[in-house]
C-alpha cells in the first residue's frame, strides 16, 4: 500500500531537522525554489491535488486565483489551517506531532508559488502539544536558514469550531468575532488583512514537498483519475483497530475498514460516516464505493476531512443524529438566522424523540426544518444542520419512526 505522509512515521525523532534532512526533507523546497512560481503551480495542478480540508478544491487552481502583484501590489500571504475541530478528525493532530518539517516545507512552498513573504500556521487551541513542536520546529528550520525568504509564526485558536471555516480563521486571526465571510470576493483575493491569501489544510500542504521531489505525473497516478495521491482518515468508532491509516485515492470503503480490523465484536455494520461527523451516513451496501471526493459525492455524502466514525448495528440512528445537531447548535455562531433558529429547533425535535416524547408530526417538522435551512446560510455548518438528520431519516427511517410512535 504507497503511503507519502506516513512512510517514515515509525522514525522516532521524524520531527526534528536532523532526521527529516537525512529522509529527503527540504529537497522539495530546494526543486520548488529553483523553479519559477507559475512552473511550481503547474506542476501542483498536474498532481490532480485537492484541497484535503473538505472543501477538495484544486489546489494549484486555488493559487492560480492570487492576482498577480501588479494587479494587486502589496503583501500577501499563506495560512496553514491546522484549527482541526469537526468531531471524529484526528489525523492533523498526528501530522504535525509526527512530522512538523513536512507542515513546514509544504508551507513555504506555497509561499513561493504566490510570492508571499509571511506565513502563518493557525493550531487549534486544545493542541498545546502540537503548538509547542511546531514551535520547536519552526526554531530549528529559521536556525537552518529556510525561513529567509518567508517569515513563519504561529497562532492558537480558542476552541471555536466554526473557526475551522476559512473565512472565519481570518476573520480569527484579525481578532474578530468568528464569522464567516459571504463570498465573493474569496480568501485569494481579499484575505487577511484585505490582502490576498492562500489557506490551506496540514495535510494539503504536507503533500507538496513529495510532489516537487517526484514530479506532479508521479501524484497523480497514484489516486483515483480526478484525485491525486493519497488521503490520510482518521478512523474511530466502533472498530478493532481505531487509528490513522493513509491510503491511496479512490480506496474502496471495504478495504479500509478491513484495515482497522473490521467491526469490533463481529457486529454488523449500521453505517459508516466517511468524512467526520457533519457528512451523511454510508451504509452497507456502500461497501464498494471509491473513497475519493467524486466517489463519495456520487454516493449522497462527502469526503470532509476523512474523519471517519464506523458504527455498529447496536447505534440507534435518532441518537447519533441528536448528538450530531446538538453540537452544531453549540457552535453556530449565530450570524445566520436560519441556522441560528434551525439547529436549535432540531436539537429540540430530536431531544423529544429521545425522551419519548416524539409524536408523528416530528418528522415532517425536521423535514421542513431542514429545507428551510439548506441553501439559506453563509456557511457550511449552516446546510449540514439542514442536511444531516434528513439524512439519516432518510436512511434508517424504522429508527425514526419507531421514537415518533413512543410519545
């Protein structure tokens, strides 16, 4: 199985300079540097990379939209999103504990390929582990001499979800209140500061050293035909071996829970949610669905962050469902109404179910509750708290109606 990210993770000082020098580190930023800025996008568009935050937004594509500097004269800059906070993703906080100079490298690569002089790796609040080896190892790559040309600090989040949203990180970073911006114009335009900015996720930006050193020909067969290299899930739940595990795109579903040793207790599976907590359930006759982003999103759900939450047949769907709403409810940010209003009045509905208080109205309540959610709002949170219970309604209905009957 061709692992990029994880190859050397069983290394035991991978995360200081020494050891990632002598396994190749750095020799990406060195090819990147001796080639022009629009040779470096292009061979990162020729990787077929996407962006493995969520969004799987091409990744070259997204610097291609960074207007050039007579178009827009003035600084610019890059942002590492490592404010990793959707409930079931973990393996950020793995890629950076594990190998801070792959976060590092990528990072000025990115710099490089849109001319920015500062960079800013954004850690979630709760990673006080991660943020202290970055820092380590920022320290050692500035003694080295890589941060010359690019300038690198580090930023800590204070525990909100919905700064995991680009927009709202910046929004963050600027020491505002985390709302997301509606776009256009997009980050690339007018990031932070008003200035351009390219945000890209750890795992995004971990990849681009193995893509300058091999050639962007080289990523791109080892995935599936629309989704270069390779994605890393975090897999949790109900499972022999929960873990980080890296596979290539376009892996099949089947053979990444045989991986982590199959359902725990020989149960039988109820659903698997691919991406992290706020994607739409796959069930068991989903087993042979490529996990790539146009798989996945062919079979009803996404790839998300590749939080990967395996459930048995012991889950009641109403449950995991309450707990999913319940926790966007809590980290709405309140800035759209329908949002806002909605998830609380889901929370609500679906409380009642459990509490056997639930009558038949209820489900056509969350229905209609949903739709006038979806579509509606700024954000992604905001169409997940109108996607996800119609969702599992729409997949495990006995479950549903089962509670509705009880009250």
């Amino acid at each position: 199985m061709t692992k990029i990210l994880t190859k050397h993770f069983d290394e035991p000082k991978l995360h200081e300079l020494e050891t990632y020098r002598r396994l190749g580190g750095y020799q990406g930023l060195e090819k990147a540097l001796s080639m022009s800025r629009k040779d470096v996008t292009e061979e990162v568009k020729k990787s077929n990379l996407r962006g493995l935050g969520g969004a799987g937004f091409p990744t070259g594509g997204k610097w291609e939209t960074v207007p050039p500097e007579e178009k827009s004269p003035g600084p610019r800059y890059v942002v590492v999103n490592c404010d990793e906070s959707e409930p079931g993703c973990f393996k950020d906080r793995v890629l950076v504990a594990r190998a801070p100079h792959q976060v590092i490298e990528g990072a000025l690569i990115v710099a490089h390929a849109i001319d920015a002089h500062d960079a800013f790796i954004f850690v979630r609040g709760e990673y006080q582990n991660q943020y202290d080896i970055l820092e380590d190892a920022i320290r050692e790559a500035e003694s080295a001499g890589y941060l010359k040309r690019c300038g690198m600090k580090l930023m800590r989040g204070a525990g909100a979800y919905i700064s995991g949203l680009d927009t709202a990180l910046l929004e963050t970073m600027e020491g505002k209140k985390a709302w997301p911006r509606q776009p256009p114009p997009f980050p690339t335009v007018v990031g932070l500061m008003g200035r351009p900015t390219a945000v890209n996720n750890v795992e995004t930006v971990s990849m681009l050293p193995h893509i300058m050193v091999n050639g962007g020909d080289w990523f791109a067969k080892i995935g599936a035909p629309k989704s270069g290299g390779t994605v890393v899930f975090s897999i949790s739940g109900h499972v022999e071996k929960p873990g980080v595990y890296e596979f290539p795109m376009g892996v099949k579903l089947r053979e990444v829970l045989a991986a982590a040793g199959g359902v725990k207790g020989g149960r039988k599976l109820k659903c698997v949610i691919p991406g992290g907590a706020s994607m739409p359930p796959l069930v068991e006759k989903d087993l042979d669905v490529a996990l790539d982003f146009d798989g996945v999103r062919a079979a009803g759900t996404f790839l998300g962050a590749g939080g990967m939450i395996v459930l048995d047949e012991t889950a009641d769907a109403v449950a995991v469902a309450h707990n999913i709403e319940r926790f966007l409810a809590h980290e709405s940010c309140g800035q759209c109404t329908p949002c806002r209003e909605g998830s609380a009045w889901t929370e609500r509905i679906l409380g009642r179910l459990l509490d056997g208080k639930g009558t038949p109205d209820d489900l056509p309540n969350i229905q209609r509750v949903g739709e006038n959610i979806t579509g509606k709002v700024i954000c992604a949170l905001g169409d997940t708290v109108g996607v996800i219970t119609r969702a599992y309604l729409a997949k495990f209905p006995e479950d549903f109606k089962k509670r509705a009957a009880n009250g």
